[in-house]
C-alpha cells in the first residue's frame, strides 16, 4: 500500500497547479485544528493523570515519592518544566524543569490535588509551546506531495484521495479521541492502515489503554484510601468514624422494625502497664490477638470497632433477650482474660465492659456509646474484669465526679490542702521516731475531707502529681521550721502514689524541696504502695535507683494487701514495710492475723527490713506486736493524726515525759 507522501505526489502528478496554494493552505488550517485539539487534550491527561498520581504521596506526606512522582511528570512529552505548591504550612515548592529549559517558561497549564474534598496543593505544567508548530511543520511536506497529487490528478480524483486516505482517517482519528476522552467502555479501534495516520490511530488505542489503567488503579487507591479512612490499620477493624455510622443506620432499623440492640463498651485493664513493660509492638501484637478474639467471639451480623487505644466498642443486633446478651459479655470477658504468647512471653490481660440498650437506656446513637461508655467506667470502679448495665444515676455519679474534680483544680489554686502528721514510736521504748504526712482537703462547705475522697478523683483527672508535689514541699517547709524552733521529729514520710512514681519529676520535684529547706536525706521517707512493686518497668526501676541515690529511705505501705511478690520485694529493698491494719485490728483474738502478722515480721527481719505496724489501739494489741517483734507503732493508741501544732505539741511532750523518766531513773540508780 501507498504512503500518504507517495499517494499525494501521484495526485500533484495528476491534478493542475492552480489550487495549489489554495489547498496547501486548506491542509495547513485542517491539520492545525485536527492537531491543536489533541495536543490540548493530551496536556490536559498529562495534568490530570500526573496531579492524582500525586494525591496519594501528599496525603501521606512522603516527600521522596512526591518527588519521584513529579520527575516522572517531567519525563511526559511536551513538558518543560513544573511547580508543585503544597498547602500544608511551612511547605515549600517543589520545581523542577528539563536540562537546559528555563523554568516556567511555555504553556502553562494547573489543576488543583484534592483528596476527598481538601485541597492538598496545586499542580502547574509548562508545555513547549513549539509542539504544534514542529508538528505542522512535519505535515507541510505532506501538504507538499499533496500539491503535488493535486497537479497529477484532477480535482476530483485529488478530493476523492484526500477522503480516502485523509479525512476519513481524521474522523475515525477524532471518534477515537473523543471516545477516549468520554472513557466511553468500546473496544480498541482496528487500523488496518500501516501509515502515519494508522499509527497514530495504534498509538491513540495505546493511550487509551494506558488511561483506563491509569484510571483503574486511581479506582483502587480511591477504594484503598476509604478502606484506610474508615478502618483501623492496626487491627483492621472498623474506626469511630465508620461504627457511628453504622450505628445510626442500625439504630433506624431497629426503630422501623421494633427490635432492640445492645452496645458494649469494652477497655483493657492496665493495658499502659504493658507497654510501659514491653514496649508498644508487643503491645500492638497484644491489641492485634486480642481484636481477633473479639470478633470471632459474636455473630457475623454484629459490629467490631477499635474505638481507640485500648478501647473496643461492638454493636449487637436482635439483642431482645437480654441473657443472651449477658452470655456474650461473660463469653468476652472469658476470651480475653486468656494468655496472649508474644514472642515468648504469656501476657494476661482482663477487660472492664459496659453495657447500653436500645431503646431501653436512649434512642440516639452518640447517647448509646456515651452510656455505654459510663457503664464500663462503673464496672471499672467495681474492681475491673467485669462488666455493668447502664443506669441514670450512674450520670449522676459522673456528674459529681467531674464536679469533684473541678473543685480539686479549684482547691489547689486555692491551697485548700492541708498536712496532718500522726507520730510514730518505738515499740520498745515508747520514743518518737518519725510521723507520717497526711493530706487532707480543708473544703469551705464540707469541712476537712479525709484523702479517701479526692485522691481517686485526683488520680483519674491528672492532679495527682500536683497534689504529690505540694506534699512534698509543704512537708520539707515544715520539717524547716521544726528544725529552726529545736523539735526532734525523727522522720517525715510523704505517700506516693503509683501514677507519681512512673513520672521522673518525682525525684526533680524531690531534689529541688530538700535543696530549698535543707532537709537532710534521713529526714525525709517516702512512702509507695504495692501497686508499685507490681510495676515492673524501667521507668519504675530508674527512678527508684535515683531515690536511693539521694539516700532516701523507702517504706512499703499497706504491705499484704495487695499482690506482693518476694522478688520484686528482693528487688526494691526498702528500709521499712508497714503492716496494714486490716491484720492489726483483731489482734490478739484471731489466730490467722497473728500467724500472718508473725510471718511477716520474721520475713522482715531475715532481710534486715524495720517493720511499722498501723492501726494500732488498744494496748493488747501494742503488745502482742511488741512481742513479735515489730520495731514501730503507729496509730490512735498513740496518737490521732494531728496538724503540725498539734503534732509539735506531742513530740515536745513525748520528749518531755521521756525526760522525767531519765531523770527518775538516774536518781534511783544514785540511791
């Protein structure tokens, strides 16, 4: 088959030179306005495919792929050069042009990068300019051999050629494009011709391939991207976002069809303990198994969401009997207080669940996870690994919590804390040899609270530390002025709490009180309870290390109450541990306190730990602990907690009377 080149000279052979010029100037107009479209419509899918190839790099912020990306656009015939302007602040352009092009110089042409909606930055191209014009200037001696076609042949047999061989292949040419352009779903357009126009034909079915894929895959990222924005990408289970909505359509159905759902509140127990411990990948691997049990646990039909951190929510559909819904809570609960084995460790956890009802606890969705999330909190406080019901008056207690909690900011600000101190002695002698600080909240309407009924409330708000902090430098202040007015008060020891001690500013806020008032390392004791020992981290481990560094004294509080562990005992060595009075009260009646009190003495003794009985009242029980061998006493047979007056007053007259019998004692001996 003929070439264009070679079918045109046949008809320049054939056709008069008249039109000549007339028809060379007819095929330059025809070729620009078949070409101008399809330069445009071709910078126009350079613009377009190279701005969403971008959204995802943006989106995510990889400024290595956002590059990457953007000298692949530079590689797209045409381009010249390219900025790409980001919205997110401090951003700066990225500019890039071809080797020995200027920047920002040709055709410009922008689209603005969008993900769902938000703008991320705006692309904008430069295309040579001289495209169009290299391209007419390639078909000019086309339009050459055209004449030449036209001065061979007659005008007719020149227009029947030029329909033939050219305009015909233009419309199929401009079908083609306009069907790429409609990404209307037809078949690649056959070329039986091996011509130019063939060619570009084959090249115009390639392009559309490359756009439908190009396409496709922006489908799956658009896909991949909602699966991201509406799923967990730890656990893989459905977000907040995606479990309210589906909430809100289950709640509407239910209501259409008179059914009854339940929504469970469900968060892990002392799940921080396990990163703090282990550290966050063994505690996402935890999160992982633990989100696995909990969907194989209920019905396909029910709904598993990561609410957040450690926290799970699930909807249950057709919850009409309630047993059923009680058996399901218990079945969780079971399931996840089972042993997790992450890389070689068994990791025990247990879970607070609470539980809400539609309709019977509200009717609107955000409401049902809001008392769903109130009932968890009220299994919490029931003793955690366990699930609640929803009740109103459990609001109320919300409500007084918070309303708690505002007064506790208020009271520090305030300084509405005072320090009580109740003296410790020698189970021997009788003689002072410390005291123990004990805050307590001088509140204008309900007088002195004892700490029983703030420090939770301080612990859940965040105002322990604080409260820590005051204690520890009110009681270095008043040590100070003791010292300056003559008392001997032995020791002061300051509680601290758990969530205190995984902080380092504890030894910070420590330091920095003794340094102020001059208290000497074995004026001051601080006090830990159990809780601490069962922390078994290296933030716990440091800080412990940098209190004995100061040479401070450590003592164990409430000991036996909790989950005691010799090794962790071994581990801390403290000087003191205090028996509670939970063992002290029925001494000496009952056999099983004293066998307990007796064993925890000579545990103590072996490993060279004083021991400090609380508690103490009555003088039975004075001396049955002095019997065993307990080295203090603490408690209202010797003295009620008392304010420092109070306490001064004590010390001077405990010293006083121990004086006299000194004294006594000397002038017996001289007779």
């Amino acid at each position: 088959m003929l070439s264009i080149r070679s079918t045109i000279a046949l008809g320049i052979a054939l056709a008069v030179l008249a039109p000549t010029g007339m028809l060379w100037h007819l095929e330059q107009e025809l070729t620009r306005k078949a070409q101008a479209p399809l330069i445009e419509q071709n910078r126009q899918a350079v613009l377009l495919m190279s701005a969403a190839a971008l959204v995802q790099p943006l989106w995510t912020l990889d400024s290595q792929q956002t590059e990457q990306r953007a000298r692949r656009t530079l590689r797209e015939t045409g381009v010249l050069s390219l900025r790409l302007s980001e919205r997110r602040p401090l951003a700066t352009p990225l500019v890039l042009a071809r080797p020995g092009e200027a920047a920002f110089k040709g055709v410009p042409l922008s689209a603005p990068i969008r993900h769902e909606g938000e703008l991320l930055g705006e692309l904008e191209l430069w295309f040579d300019p001289g495209q169009i014009d290299r391209l007419l200037a390639e078909r000019r001696s086309a339009t050459i051999q055209l004449a030449a076609l036209q001065i061979l042949l007659s005008v007719a047999v020149l227009l029947a050629l030029l329909h033939w061989r050219l305009l015909a292949p233009v419309q199929r040419l401009k079908r083609q494009a306009s069907e790429i352009a409609s990404r209307a779903d037809v078949a690649p357009v056959q070329w039986d011709q091996r011509d130019e126009l063939g060619q570009l034909g084959e090249h115009l079915n390639d392009v559309h391939g490359q756009i439908d894929a190009l396409f496709d895959q922006l489908e799956r990222q658009k896909a991949e991207l909602e699966k991201i924005a509406l799923h967990d990408t730890l656990t893989g289970l459905p977000n907040r976002m995606l479990f309210r909505a589906l909430t809100g359509a289950a709640v509407a159905a239910a209501s259409r069809d008179g059914q009854r759902l339940a929504l469970l509140f469900i968060d892990l127990d002392r799940f921080k303990a396990v990163n703090d411990a282990f550290g966050h990948a063994v505690g996402d691997a935890v999160l992982v198994t633990l989100a696995h049990r909990l969907r194989a646990t209920v019905r396909a039909s029910d709904v598993v969401c990561r609410h957040s951190g450690d926290e799970f929510t699930m909807l249950l559909h057709d919850a009409s009997d309630l047993d059923e819904v009680v058996g399901t809570t218990e079945r969780l609960l079971a399931k996840l207080e089972q042993p997790v084995q992450v890389d070689g460790r068994e990791i025990t956890m247990s879970a607070s669940i609470g539980v809400a009802l539609y309709p019977d606890d509200t009717t609107d969705p955000a409401a049902l996870v809001q008392h769903a999330d109130t009932a968890m909190y009220a299994a919490k406080h029931l003793g955690r690994a366990r699930y609640s019901f929803y009740r109103a008056e459990f609001n109320e207690q919300l409500l007084a919590n918070q309303r708690l909690e505002a007064e506790l900011r208020e009271a520090l600000l305030n300084d509405e804390f005072v320090l009580h101190y109740q003296p410790q002695v020698d189970a021997s002698s009788g003689h002072l040899v410390g005291c123990e600080a004990l805050i307590r909240w001088h509140h204008p309407q309900r007088g002195l609270v004892p700490p029983l009924q703030f420090i939770g409330a301080a612990e859940q708000c965040g105002l322990i530390s604080e409260l820590g902090a005051w204690t520890i430098r009110t009681a270095c202040a008043q040590m100070a002025d003791w010292k300056r007015r003559g008392l001997a008060f032995g020791s002061v020891a300051v509680n601290v709490s758990a969530l205190e001690f995984r902080s380092h500013r504890l030894v910070d806020v420590v330091t920095q009180a003794m340094a102020e008032f001059g208290v000497q390392p074995h004026e001051l004791e601080i006090e830990l309870t159990e809780s601490v020992l069962m922390t078994d981290t290296d933030t716990t481990q440091r800080i412990v290390e940098r209190i004995k560094a100061l040479g401070l004294p450590l003592a164990v509080d409430d000991f036996g109450t909790g989950y005691s562990s010799l090794s962790y005992l071994k581990r801390l060595r403290p000087s003191k541990i205090k028996i509670d009075r939970s063992f002290v009260r029925d001494l000496p009646g009952d056999d099983d306190d004293r066998v307990l009190v007796h064993a925890i003495v000579q545990l103590a003794l072996a490993m060279g730990i004083r021991v400090v009985a609380e508690g103490v009242e009555t003088e039975p029980q004075r001396a049955e602990l002095h019997r065993m061998g307990c080295h203090m006493l603490q408690g209202y047979l010797i003295s009620r907690p008392q304010p420092a007056g109070g306490f001064e007053q004590f010390a001077r007259q405990l010293a006083h009377t121990a004086l006299a019998d000194r004294v006594g004692l000397d002038a017996s001996l001289a007779d």
